[in-house]
C-alpha cells in the first residue's frame, strides 16, 4: 500500500487500486476535502485557489484533475504551470488567493506524487486542519456546485519572474556585490523546476552557470534526494576545476545543498547554518531549526548573542515557532531555509541569493568558509518494530532512564516530538514515523564515528525493552 495520507497532504505512487495509491479517484476526494475545508474555514478572499506544480512525470494528470475538481467545487483556479513550492506559496499570498495546492512528492523517486496543501497566507496547514482534511475525506462530506456556480480557469505565467524579483529586493542581498564577484557554477536541478527558474536568477545575478539534468520532464537523472550518496556526477564535474562552487536542489526547490569548489560536500546540515551566520551578522535575533537538526545552529547563533530553539519536526511546527520567538532566521537541516523577510516557507532561491551575497563580501572560497563553523557530523539509523509494539512506552521508558537528574553526562532531555537527548558535544533523537512501524535514530558528534556509535547505543537499548 502506497497510499499515504497525512496531516501535511496526500502522496502515493502512481497507478494501481483505488485506495491503495495515487490515482484520480483519490485525488478528487482529497482536492474535494481540500476545498470543503477553506470554504468552511470561512476567511474567503476572492474565491481563488492557485495550482503550481514541478516536473514529474505524472505532474499533468494530477494537475488536470485537481484543477477539474476545485472548478467542480465552485473555485476559481489559477494555474501557475511548472513552478516550484516556494514560488506557489508566495502566489498565494501575491493573488490574494483563498488557498493553494502543491502538486509535488519533494525528493520522492519519479514514480511518486503528493499534494501539498497551502491556507490564505501560502503556508502549510497547521495539525488540526489537515486531521480536518482527512476526517472530511473519509465521510465524503462535500456539497459541489451547480451549473451556475462552477469556477472559472486561468493560467498565470508571471509568478517565476515574480519570485525572482522578490529574492533580488531583499535587503541583504547584494546582487551587485554577487555580480562584480564573477561567480562560476554548476547546477544540478535534477529534471524539475529548478531547471526552468535558476537559469533565471542565476542570470540576474550574473552568475556563469553550468546545468547538470536541465531538462524539466521528471524523468529524474538519480535520486532526487540532495544527499553525497546521490550526486557523484556534480561532485566529479566540479572536482575538474574552474568552478566556484556547486548548487543543487530538490525537485520542487525547497531544498538546497551546496558543494565546495573541491567537488566535496559544503553540507547538507550547513546550507541553513552558513545563510543564518550571515542574515545574523546583519540582523540580530534567535534562531529555530527543528530537533532533528545540526548543533551548530545553536552555536553560530549563540556567538551572535542570539537565542536558538527547536522545533518539532515538520515545517510547519518549524514555522510556528519561529513566529512566536520572532526568529530572523530559520528552517530544517535537510537544506531548507527560511528567511521570514522574504515569507514562512523553505525557499532555495532565497537561501542562494543569500549564500552567494555572503560570498561575494568574503571574498573566499567555500571550503575556506566550511571551516569557519563547527564541526559535527550526523548519523542516520531506524529502528524496525513490530506493528503491534507500544513505540511511545518505548520513548517513555527511554526518557525515564536518562533523565539527566540520575544519569550521568545528560544535560537535557526533550520529549516535544520523540525524545531528544543532548550531551556535553552530542546528542540522539528517537521520534516514531507517522507511516510505519519504525523508530528514526538521528545522532550526531564531533566525528562520524562518534555519531554513528552514541546512535547505536540508544538503539541497543530499545532492542533491550523488547
């Protein structure tokens, strides 16, 4: 079963059996339940919601039948085309729209496809709309229009120059700093939407940019997950010299990973860490990351006098947070940034724009600029349970025994997604998946060994409880 339906969207892969994966009669009953909820939501702005989409392969039939059913629904549709998720969330707000669907299964293979599902401000929904999502599409509850009252279809094609627009106002990005530098670059934009938009910016910038998988059909040339294990092919081409640095991003650009002119890894985990100890050395103000996510968040923004918290794990817990700190800077170590003066969603354009200005006015290389923060590397394990297994007696249990009041070495344990458990130059995070019978064990230490072992340890003791 392929099927995965949660308080965040709808994702499958396509073709198969009603119910059991992504298909047209599933799609209609989400996009309808969708609709349902922002109509009773009651803030209506003008009837309209916005569609974007990235390149999959099945990116049109998904994109033809949500459009058919919100229409069917009484919306008014506006049709962005290919577009990336940042760029849908801004046109949301842009068009004054009621809402906005993304069609887009993020770093998923190319046989997967998801709806992502926006409010009135292009921001994920929170935890109790989506339960709401989810409860009116298994009651079927919708109520469509007559013939009199069917919405209405356009398509927009300003928004990517709209968003690029939008990067290039921020007031810490220095276009022109980034211009006189001369940058020289390779992209990877792995067959989606970053091929049709950083063309574009890059250009703007007057960046000199190789592509690597330019072409926007979907037909990924790897896994589309920015990670070291997938990307040898720009890691080699920059390992033949001439370039500055490497940039690559996920399918729908929200996710962003650079690579050093050496053609190693910059960092995933430190996308975020570098754009944050710029925006703070201008902008001082705390910070937000989820736990899942590097330590050296924390400290770049404790050398600016800063406070750093962490979410849940989730983007819109992320975003939550960040509003009620009132964070400058913030986001997921996956290589999502989000810059509050630009909007509340993770955006790769914005985190390029920043990361090339900071660039520019260092006038270093970008390995010279990895070894200016600290250094942590993370480890990545799960735990497989049987179905039937109490996972959260389990993470109870595991708080219990290493409360830092009794063990020893503990400075804190944090219980708001999971259990988190930090040490003096480390720490483990234990959270359940929401879609399988699985604990997910993030570690992390001074050295790869060091978090591969303390994450181990703590799934030795699980193992233990059983």
């Amino acid at each position: 079963m392929t099927l995965i339906k949660s308080i965040s969207g709808i994702r499958g892969t396509i073709g198969g059996r009603a119910g059991d994966t992504l298909n047209p009669l599933d799609i209609v009953k989400f996009t309808s339940a969708y609709a349902t909820l922002i109509r009773r939501a009651g803030k209506s702005n003008n009837n309209r919601i916005v569609v974007g989409r990235d390149a999959r392969i099945s990116g049109e039939m998904v994109k033809n039948v949500v459009c058919g059913t919100l229409m069917g629904m009484g919306y008014d549709v506006v049709n962005i085309g290919l577009a990336t998720t940042p760029t849908t969330e801004l046109a949301v707000r842009w068009l004054e729209a009621d809402g906005g669907i993304i069609i887009t299964a993020s770093h998923n293979p190319r046989q997967w496809n998801a709806l992502k599902l926006l409010n009135c401000e292009g921001e994920f929904l929170n935890k109790i709309e989506g339960e709401q999502v989810l409860s009116i599409a298994e009651a079927e509850d919708f109520d469509y229009a007559d013939v009199d009252h069917i919405g209405h279809y356009c398509e927009d094609n300003t928004m990517d120059r709209r968003h690029i627009e939008s990067v290039l106002g921020l007031e810490l990005v220095d276009a022109e700093a980034v211009r006189n530098a001369g940058f020289h670059v390779v992209v990877d934009s792995i067959n989606s939407v970053g091929g049709v938009i950083l063309p574009e910016l890059l250009k703007a910038l007057g960046v000199e940019a190789k592509f690597l998988n330019a072409e926007p059909n979907g037909d990924f040339a790897h896994n589309p997950e920015p990670l070291k294990q997938n990307l040898g092919g720009i890691m080699d081409e920059l390992k033949k010299g001439g370039y500055d640095l490497g940039i690559v991003v996920d399918p729908d650009v929200d996710r962003l990973a650079f690579i050093q002119e050496d053609g190693e890894m910059f960092g995933e985990e430190y996308t975020l860490v570098s754009v944050a100890d710029y925006v703070l050395t201008h902008t001082p103000g705390d910070t937000v990351s989820n736990l899942s996510s590097t330590r050296a968040l924390r400290d770049v923004t404790e050398k600016h006098g800063g406070k750093y918290c962490a979410s849940a794990v989730g983007e819109v817990n992320v975003t939550t947070l960040m509003k009620q700190v009132g964070a400058v800077i913030g986001g997921e170590g996956n290589g999502g940034v989000i810059y509050p003066a630009s909007h509340y969603g993770r955006d790769a354009l914005v985190g390029i724009a920043l990361f090339l200005t900071q660039l520019a006015q260092k006038g270093c290389k970008v390995s010279e600029l990895r070894k200016t923060y600290p250094c942590y590397f993370m480890a990545k394990n799960r735990i497989d349970l049987q179905p039937t297994t109490n996972v959260d007696a389990i993470l109870a249990k595991v708080k219990e025994l290493y409360n830092p009041a009794t063990a020893e070495g503990v400075e804190s344990v944090n219980d708001i997604d999971g259990v988190k458990i930090d040490f003096a130059d480390r720490w483990v995070h234990l959270r359940k998946s929401n879609t399988e019978p699985i604990i997910r064990v993030y570690s992390e230490a001074p050295t790869a060994e060091e978090a591969d072992a303390i994450g181990k340890k703590l799934m030795q003791v699980v193992y233990d409880m059983q």
